[in-house]
C-alpha cells in the first residue's frame, strides 16, 4: 500500500501529534473523567485513503475507541467519549456525516455529533454537548478564518479543557507584511484587535513576531496557563509551513506535549530527509547511496537544537533563582518548558549539570539520582 503522507510529510507530522496527544491525555483523563475531542474544521481534505484513516477525525475516533476499551478492561469503568465534528463545506460534511455514522453508539458511550456550518456559529451547540467532560478542541482551518477568539472564548471557560490550533504560518506570512487595511482587519480576531500590527515584537522577523503575538493573545483569551507552539519546516524548503499551537491549564499537559513534540520533530526530520532525496531522485533519475545517512544526520539536527534549548534555558534558570530565590523543581519544570522547546529529563540534567559546575546545590544526592518533584532547588554560595 503507498504511504497515504506521501507528498504530506507536514500532515504526517501534524497527525503525529494529534494522535499521540489526545492518546496521553484520554488515558490519563478517563481515569476521572468523561472526554471530548472537538474538530472544528473536519474535513476531510486531500485524504488518500478509502476509509479516511489518514483524516483527524477518524485518527481521533480510533485513539478514543481504542483507550475507552482499554480503561474499561483495566478498571471495569465504562468512560463516556463524545466527539463534535464541524464542517461547512456541504461535499465534505456529506462524505465526513457518512463515514462517522457507525461509531455514534450512545448504548456503548461513544456518542457523535457533526455539524454542517461554520465552527464559530457552533459554540453553543458544542458547550451543551461537551456538558461536565474534558474537552480536547483541535482547530485546524486552511486559513486563519473561521475561529474569532471573541466568539470562541467560551469553549476554553472551563477549569480543565486544552487546545491545539494549526497555525497556517505560510499562509499568513505572506500577508503579515501588507498595509492593505481589510488584510489588518482580516487578521485582527486571532491577533487581538486591528491595532495588532503596533503590537507586534520588533526584534524578531515579522512573520515570527506574528506568530507570537498569536500565542499570546490565545494564552489571555483562554486564560490558560502555558501556551506553546511547534514549528513544523516544509518537507523540501526550510521554512516554516506551520506551527501547531497548544494552550493547557495544566503543567502536566505541558510536560506531555513537550515530549511528544521532541518525537514528532524527530520523525519530520527523517520524513523530510527522505522527501528531499526523493525529490533529488526525481530530477536527476539516480538514487542515492547515501540516503539512509542524511536522514540520521536531519535527525542529529534535532539533537543540536535541543543542546542549543538546554544552554539558554541553563541561563535563565540561574536568572530565575538570583530573582526569585528557591523554587521546587515541580516549579522550575513548566518554567523552563514554557519558553523552550525541551522535555523534563532535559531540566534534570540542566540541574545536574549546573550543580556538578558548583552554579546551584546538590540536594537530590550522588550517583544516577536526578531531582524530582518536590526538591528545592537554590543557587549554592560562592565564596
């Protein structure tokens, strides 16, 4: 069978994502609670398979399915899974209604909605349904239409819910530098208001200094406590095609996404190794001996990145304990996790490495030992 990400390598990696996320979160969050997984931009589009598998809401349903029957045979306790599928194209809502329809088992408590219209007009219907569950929203628009902060402020007022948002960076990019006043206004509602262009971080290009101000103004919309964002580069350019946006109220969620973003870029490098051969192949009709190589060396690049995260993140760490003083390593974790793009056994080692150079105390002991939650973490005494 022919790969169905073939020539989209991004999606794969998008749908990586997606799928190891929301497997995380549903096993962890049907221990005490209901779940629903929100599509609000469903599709299907540019799917290559019959049974739509390569599609987010089939990949959602399967991920969800599979953990309820899991926790059912762990705990005898059957979770309720409800998913709310939106779509405003008439063709696909009609070809996406058809394939969802034989998961809707209320009798088993696997319930589905879909929804023929625009995703901002459902907020009402998606807050009924989601009800006392644990909602996972995943927006992921061919544009940057369709999802008002204002309008869809609502789905994220509850204590517990998270949010993954694709980013259309390419997309965006090529409009984020134009005076036109309806392409200002047009972007105002994920931006914050129409002023957004005075608003914008002039140290950093233009279209990443967008892309910040994007998370930002999701953080206050959904009042969540870290929001972060992958960059995933076209398969042969190396430029950003999207970034996936993820906003949680829990440092636990934090953590979770941080580490399967390490995995999911690490595949994307390999995909895009093998894309770019491919495409080398295509032109000059010689295959490449060598090909195998150059994917673990995009790989490598991965690990280089994550060096280069871990000694700027040492630094701040040091700022952050000369300004605050002492702080649990539960503490330190989501504020290193938030502004770098590093994973929890990163921090350990940043806290062993900085205490083997004197910089800070020692207090989790000697050997293989590595801090954990509750150790306080203090700058040692210089003499």
């Amino acid at each position: 069978m022919a790969d169905p990400y073939f020539g989209r390598e991004q999606t794969k990696a998008k749908h990586f994502i997606l799928k190891s996320y929301l497997q995380a979160l549903a096993f962890k969050v049907l221990n005490f609670s209901d779940v629903t997984y929100v599509d609000g931009f469903s599709g299907p589009w540019e799917s290559k398979t019959e049974d739509f598998s390569d599609s987010s809401f089939m990949i959602a349903i399967h991920v969800l399915k599979d953990a309820q029957s899991q926790v059912l045979a762990r705990t005898g306790n059957r979770r309720q899974i409800k998913c709310f599928f939106s779509e405003k194209n008439a063709k696909a809502y009609s070809l996406l209604a058809s394939a969802v329809a034989e998961f809707h088992r209320p009798e088993d408590g696997f319930e589905i909605k879909t929804y023929e219209g625009n995703f901002e007009d459902a907020v009402g219907a998606i807050r009924s349904f989601v009800g006392t569950s644990f909602p996972l929203i995943f927006i992921d628009p061919t544009g940057w239409k369709g999802y008002p902060f204002d309008k869809i402020r609502p789905l994220f007022a509850r204590a517990k819910c998270e949010v993954l948002i694709n980013f259309m960076y390419d997309f965006i990019n090529r409009f984020a530098h134009s005076p036109d006043p309806e392409t200002i206004e047009s972007l105002a509602p994920i931006l914050g208001g129409p002023d957004w262009p005075n608003r914008l971080d002039r140290d950093i290009p233009r279209g990443l200094a967008v892309e910040k101000l994007f998370r930002d103004t999701l953080q206050k919309a959904g009042n969540f406590e870290f929001v972060v964002s992958t960059k995933i580069d076209k398969a042969t350019a190396e430029r950003p095609h999207f970034f996936i946006a993820y906003g949680t109220k829990s440092a636990e969620g934090l953590k979770t996404f941080r580490r399967i973003e390490y995995e999911a870029l690490r595949r994307h490098a390999k995909s895009r190794a093998n894309a770019i051969e491919a495409k080398r192949e295509e032109r000059l009709n010689v295959a490449d001996m060598f090909a195998g190589h150059r994917a673990e060396l995009s790989e490598a690049t991965v690990e280089e990145i994550v060096a280069e995260q871990r000694r700027l993140a040492a630094d701040h760490m040091l700022e952050l304990l000369v300004q605050q003083g002492a702080l649990k390593f539960s503490q330190v974790v989501p504020a290193l996790l938030q502004p770098f793009m590093l994973r929890e056994t990163n921090v350990k080692d940043i806290c062993v490495d900085l205490a083997k150079v004197g910089k800070i105390e020692n207090v989790w002991g000697s050997g293989n030992r590595k801090p954990r939650e509750e150790d306080v973490i203090r700058l040692r005494p210089q003499r």
